[in-house]
C-alpha cells in the first residue's frame, strides 16, 4: 500500500530507536480519510480493505517501512527534559505525495518505545478523534498542520481514570524533526549530530537553501519567519494549542501534537482550556511570546555554524530572534485586514482590528460567529443587533461599528466583493469543542458516524452548508467544555 522512501532511518543510529508496533487484537476502522491517501498516491482498495487495517493499526508493518522512535529533548512548561522521545508514536517511514513532496507516515499510539519513561505507549479512542478532527479541521482552514489519515480502534482497554477503547491513529507530516530534535544533541555537546540534523532539514524543507553562503543563519530566519506566520493564523481563529513545549515545535513549521487543544467559542485572551496548565503559560495570549520563546534553543544549537567568530555568531541569531515580534505583527495584521474587508492598509487600521476584539471582549461575545456576522454584502447596514444571538451586551459594538462603516466609505469597493473576501478569512464553522466532545462520546458508543459528518463538514469551513447550522452555534451552558486532556 505504501511505497516508502526512507531517509530519516538512515541517519546515525543516535537519532532514533528501531521498535516494533505493539500487535493490536483486534482492529477495526473508525475513520479513514480517503481524500488524503489520494494525495498520498495510496492504493485505494488496498487503503480500504484489510490490509490497509493492519498496516494502520500495527498489525503487520508493511513492506518497506523502518520503523522508529526518534530521539529528542525539550523544554515542558518550562522546564528542561534532556531525554523525551517518541514515547508513544513510530514514524514508519516516508514515501512520496503526487504533489513530489517527502511525506512522513507516524503510527500514534502504537505501544512502548525506549522512551516512554514510565507511559504504557498506548492512546485511547477519544484523543485520537480529537486530533483527526481538529487536525481536519485546521488544514480546512488553510492552517499548516500535520494531517490524520485514519483513526483505528485496536480492540484492547487503555487504562486511564478507568478503562478506555484503544486506538491508533495515523498521522502525516511533512517532517517530525523538532526543535526538541536540535536541544537534543546540543544538550550532549555532540556538534556533529547537530550539524547532521540541520543539513538534512535544509535538504528535505528547504532546498533553496543549500547554495547560501550562510545556510545556517537563513534556516534560522525562515523558520523564525514561518513560525511567526504560523502563530498568527492561529491566533486569527481562535486556536489554543494548550502545550507549545520545545519538543512539540516542528522544523517542517505544521502545528503538531495535538493534545489539550481547543478552539474559543466567548473570546477572552487569557484563556486556557488544558487541565495541566494550571499557571497559563500557554493560554491564548501568550502563544505568541511562546513561540519566540521557543526558538531560542534552535538559535543556540546553531551558533557554532553561523558563523565561526562566535560573537559575531550570536549577533546574527540576536538579530533574527529579534525580527520576531514584527514578523508576527504583520502577518497578523495582513489576516486581520482582509477578515474585516480592508483592501489597502490605512493608519488606524491596526486600532480598528484591536477595538473590534476589545468590543467582542466586552460584549463577552462569540468570536467565531463575531466576525462572521460582519462578513456581509451588506456591510454598511450591519447593526448591533445583528450581535445579539452570541452575546451579552451590545453596547461594546457601537462605537466600533461606527468606525468599521467609516473606514469602509474610504475605500471604493464593491460591497458583494468585500463580502465575499470577509467570507473567505471568516469560517462558519470551526471544531467546537462540545462537537468534539459529542463525536467522542457517541463514538465511545460504537457510533462514528458523527465523526465522520463533523470531519466532513469541517472540511469545507467557510462554506455554509445544508444540516449543518448546530455546527455554527455556540454550545448551550450543560454543554461547554471547559477542559481539555493531554490523553496520554
């Protein structure tokens, strides 16, 4: 089914350790996503049938592939973890998509690996759902991520709080090299290996990299640069990673991991939905100090080859640590002209996009459908009222429809054609997190059929689609979910 290509499997054999999947029971599929694996250039009846439930399950490691842990460290919540790992997921191997892109295939929840410390290596069936869905959902949305390609039920209990369906699911990513990866081989003063790891970054993500003359300090841009992008797509839709550790930062620049993570329905920057951050050091304001953060160990692992005068070296990562902050700023503010219908970029534009969150702040207002209900052919005839089915009280959108409609006189646009950008950059639905939570639930069940018509409706976010308006709802108060679990 898979025609595998590995190169990570031939670095040193200090990058990784060689583990079989654990051998399920009795597997069975509860979502497969064909539309990938036809990317992926599958065979689909094969994808489909029994062997495609082995191979995705761990039943039997399929032809050409070379499984493995991958080796890493990484700074969790702050603190530093000098030997982390794969504790619980094998890359298979890589193969190559039709678009001629290197493609990693990551069995999550596949048994005990050298670096599981004290873990079973196992995933129960609801964090599985949860990272096909909102992975789904996320590359719907035009936000680079990791993808899902099935989710499969083992047929064994996973012991958590009691006991729990097991279940693999089947990630694809176009790397698993994190900074976690750099801080690794940094931390063991094993130059070589670092130097290793980032020429085989260049050559996989980043080719147009290979003949600079500093090939190091423009890896450390790029990535400092995308990272930043990243966050601030993020942040314009409400995404709460919930555990931004070192180790979860990928080189390929594609959120990953997916764990406690949640998406807003009332906005409010301080918010934090995963039960094991009891400080907020990763709630949603904060991400994108995080990921600054972040980036420094990438930057310190590289100094050696920046440049050879040390000092000089430093000042160079200084120099592109430094470029984050407005990176991000740009990038953020590029998002949130086009989600308010701006066309060109105006002083006070910047005021106009943060007043609009302060008065969904206020109006403790959904954020989600906030912007939505301005994307409008008819803009100019919005009314506070217009906010009242998501919100508490009106009065914070007044002013700042006042000063929306005046900015929108100033520039000489189609109305119908202003609409429709807001429309593209404004979803309709999102993976709401009591939705979620009703897939996990029914599938818990036996039913996954709600999986399947929550993926699928998630697929198409900015469209509005017939049966679907519970989708674009705020939950009602019984069933807001105001905590989200790591799974592990």
């Amino acid at each position: 089914m898979f025609s595998f290509d590995n190169t990570y499997a031939k670095l040193p054999n200090r990058f990784y350790a060689r583990v079989q999947p654990r051998t399920p029971s009795n597997p069975k599929p509860v979502i497969r996503n064909v539309e990938l694996a036809r990317e992926l250039e599958l065979d689909i009846d094969a994808f489909l049938d029994d062997a495609g439930v082995a191979a995705l399950s761990g039943l039997r490691v399929p032809e050409g592939a070379a499984p493995l842990a991958m080796a890493y460290a990484g700074h969790q919540f702050g603190v530093w973890v000098p030997s982390l790992g794969d504790g619980r997921a094998l890359l298979l191997g890589e193969i190559i998509d039709r678009h001629g892109r290197r493609r990693d295939i990551h069995l999550k929840g596949s048994g005990k690996t050298p670096f599981s410390r004290q873990g079973d290596g196992k995933m129960w069936l609801g964090p599985a759902i949860r990272e096909y869905i909102v992975s789904e959902a996320l590359h719907g949305l035009g936000i680079p991520t990791t993808r899902s390609l099935a989710v499969m039920e083992t047929g064994d209990p996973v012991y958590r709080e009691r006991a729990f369906p097991g279940a693999v699911l089947t990630r694809v990513g176009n790397a698993h090299v994190r900074v976690g990866t750099f801080e690794y081989f940094a931390a063991r003063n094993d130059d070589a290996a670092v130097k290793l790891l980032a020429d085989y970054v260049i050559s996989r993500l980043y080719p147009e990299l290979i003949e600079s003359d500093r090939p190091y300090i423009e890896l450390l841009r790029t990535l400092i640069k995308r990272q930043a992008e990243l966050i601030a797509q993020w942040m314009s839709v409400g995404f709460i990673h919930g555990v931004m550790n070192t180790d979860n930062v990928s080189l390929a620049v594609e959120t990953i991991d997916f764990g406690p993570c949640a998406f807003m329905d009332i906005y409010s920057p301080g918010r934090v939905f995963s039960s094991i951050d009891s400080t907020g050091r990763y709630s949603f304001s904060l991400q994108p100090s995080i990921a600054h953060l972040n980036l420094l160990p990438l930057a310190r692992s590289l100094l050696p080859f920046i440049d050879d005068d040390r000092k000089r070296a430093i000042q160079l990562a200084q120099d592109a640590l430094d470029a984050f902050p407005d990176t991000y700023d740009l990038a953020y503010e590029d998002i949130a002209h086009k989600k308010l219908g701006l066309y060109e970029w105006k002083a006070g534009d910047k005021d106009l996009a943060s007043d609009f969150l302060g008065a969904v702040r206020f109006a403790n207002a959904d954020l989600t459908l906030s912007y939505r209900t301005i994307s409008t052919d008819q803009p100019l005839s919005l009314k506070c009222e217009d906010f009242a089915a998501f919100c508490e009280d009106l009065g914070p959108f007044e002013d700042w429809l006042y000063d929306w409609h005046r900015r929108l006189r100033s520039e000489k646009v189609c109305s119908r054609e202003r609409g429709e950008m807001m429309r593209r950059h404004n979803p309709l639905y999102i993976a709401r997190n009591h939705q979620v939570q009703k897939a996990i639930d029914k599938a818990l069940d036996g039913d996954f059929s709600y999986v399947h018509w929550l993926a699928k409706v998630l697929s198409q976010p900015f469209t509005e689609q017939d049966g679907a308006e519970s989708l674009a709802q705020m939950p009602l108060k019984h069933e807001v979910v105001h905590e989200t679990y790591c799974g592990t």
